[in-house]
C-alpha cells in the first residue's frame, strides 16, 4: 500500500486536471485513470464569472483527495503565500510546492524550494516538493520535513519521459524508505511503467493524458501501465547484460555440424 | 475609494474585505484572498480595513497539474 504522510492509497497513479478538453473528459478521464489523487491549482477568480466555483464543484463530485499545486510561483514568498491560501480553500494540509527558477526548461528552483519547504514543514504543511533527481537537495527536503519526494523525470509537459536514468536510480537507492512520485515529463504508459520498475512509488501525469486524442482511453492505459510497472517492480526484474546468454539450454544439444 | 482586485482598477465603497467580496459579486463563493501580497484568512477578512491604492487578490480553485 502507498502512503503519503498518514494517508494510505491503492492507486499509484496521481493526476493532473489541466488542459482537458471539456470538464466531461476530465471526470470521466479521473475515472478511467483510477486515481485517487488530483492536482490543483488557485487562479485569480471574477466576481462575475466565477469559474472557479464550478470546477470546484466537479472535482468535488469526483470524490478524490486533491494536492493543490503551487505552480508558476517564482519566489518563496509567493509559493509560501500561495500554499496557505490553497490550505484554506481546499482544506488540506498537503502542498505540491513547486518554486519554478527558470522559465524555458521550469526547472525548480532548488534553493528557493528547500527554503520554502522549511518553512511550510514548521507550519504543519505535508509537502510534496518538486524537485530535481539531485541527492543533496533531496537530502536537505528531508531534512527540511519532506516525507515524500517528487523528482521530474524530465521538463513539464515535454513527454520526453525518464531524462536522467542514472540520477533517477541513484536517488531511488539512496533513500529507498521515502515515498516517491515521478513529476512531469512522462509522455507514455512506457515511461511510467518504467518508473515503477525502477522502484519509484507513483507517478504524477497531466499533458500526456490530457492532450492525448482520447484522454479518456490514454487515462485508462496508464492506469494498465502503472500496475504492470508495479507488479514488475515486486516480482524483482532480472539484471540486464551486456552480451547474449541463450535461454535454451546448451545441455544435451545434438552435434548435427 | 480605488483598489486593484486581480490586477484591475475598481472603484468600491466597502472599507474592509469581506465587504469588498460582497460588493464585488463574490458572496458565498469558495475563494482565498491577499491583501498587498499578504495571505488574508476568512477569519480576518472583516478586520482586514482597506485604504486607496490597496492590492487584493481573490483566488478560486483552479484546474492544475
């Protein structure tokens, strides 16, 4: 069973609700998908529109535990402003704290991100940092509070999947306690079968599902992806080789030369 | 008096926040909301006084990745 801070889940697969085509295939796409977990997010709200209001309403049908997301905050001050409002509006303790440092690749910015991970921690947040696959950073969120980690497998929304296996594996057998959710990048059910694989607790999709032709079928094949990369993971994959070794046995072959 | 509410210009007569909310068209809507860059809890918005040029920022749920 996963476990997020106090919280048990058996779904491995956490999704994002952005860029659907209609509210309709978000739903249905949650449901497809099997998650138990969505990301949100806080946008400035008109008095006369109020959107806002009923896609709250959705997600609340929906019945998921929701991770409001602190994205597109450059500073610490704003991810720390924005996650105290997301706490109150949605209820809930946890925060995907992302401190964005560079605008091409949004790669975090780490040192804004551990700073403002302290803080949150101290103030009884249950954070979920968006990071990078570095050691030391992952080191200093722990220390910081962290339970749980979420490395990028590569930039957000580039569907490149897994970019850094070396650095991924290496941060995997590092801390191998910690709970770990491969964050952006991941393009196709292969990637995050293969983060399974790799040991990695979960997985955390958006464009992949959302842009994809039939968001609602591509949810449903992650899900397949997810729990085939799981169960590989228990069943203890072999070691890969470098040079053939035949599977059939070389024992008993007739000499027919 | 004139405040920024989300970054546009508007002319209100509430001299606190929550009556801000209700003048502006957000009675009753799940919203969280910042006073000049500060985090304002539902709790405080009634103490929350507003004076000319104040910045508020009235957020709602929102999709998200």
């Amino acid at each position: 069973m996963l476990r997020f801070y106090e919280s048990e889940l058996r779904s491995r697969l956490l999704l994002g609700t952005a860029r659907y085509p209609s509210p309709a295939i978000l739903t249905e796409a949650v449901k497809a998908s099997g998650a138990q977990v969505v990301t949100v997010s806080l946008r400035r709200e008109s008095g006369g529109e109020r959107a806002g209001q009923g896609f709250w309403s959705i997600i609340r049908d929906l019945g998921v535990r929701v991770l409001p997301n602190t994205a597109g905050c450059h500073s610490v001050k704003e991810a720390l402003t924005t996650a105290e409002m997301g706490r109150e509006v949605f209820g809930t303790s946890w925060v995907k704290l992302e401190v964005i440092g560079e605008d091409e690749t949004m790669q975090p910015d780490v040192f804004g991100l551990v700073e403002a991970a302290r803080i949150l921690c101290k103030e009884g947040f249950e954070v979920f940092p968006y990071t990078t696959e570095d050691l030391i950073v992952a080191e200093r969120l722990l220390e910081a509070g962290c339970r749980v980690l979420m490395p990028w497998g590569s930039p957000i929304g580039c569907g490149r999947g897994l970019n850094n296996l070396f650095g991924l594996k290496a941060l995997r057998a590092r801390f191998p306690e910690v709970p770990m959710v491969v964050d952006a990048g991941i393009g196709v059910p292969s990637h995050a079968a293969q983060a399974l694989e790799l040991g990695f607790d979960a997985v955390l999709i958006n464009t992949a599902v959302s842009q994809a032709r039939d968001p609602v079928a591509m949810a449903g094949a992650f899900a397949q992806a997810v729990a085939a990369g799981r169960a590989a993971y228990e069943a203890g994959p072999m070691e890969p080789r470098d040079l053939a070794v035949p599977s059939t046995p070389v024992i008993g072959k007739a000499f027919l030369g | 008096m004139r405040i920024l509410v989300n970054g546009a210009s508007r002319e209100i007569r509430a001299a606190d926040l929550t009556g801000a909310l209700e003048e502006l068209g957000y009675a009753g809507a799940v919203v969280a909301t910042a006073l000049n860059g500060e985090f304002v809890a539902a709790a405080q918005r009634q103490a929350a006084r507003l004076a000319d040029g104040d910045r508020i920022e009235v957020l709602a749920p929102m999709q998200g990745g």
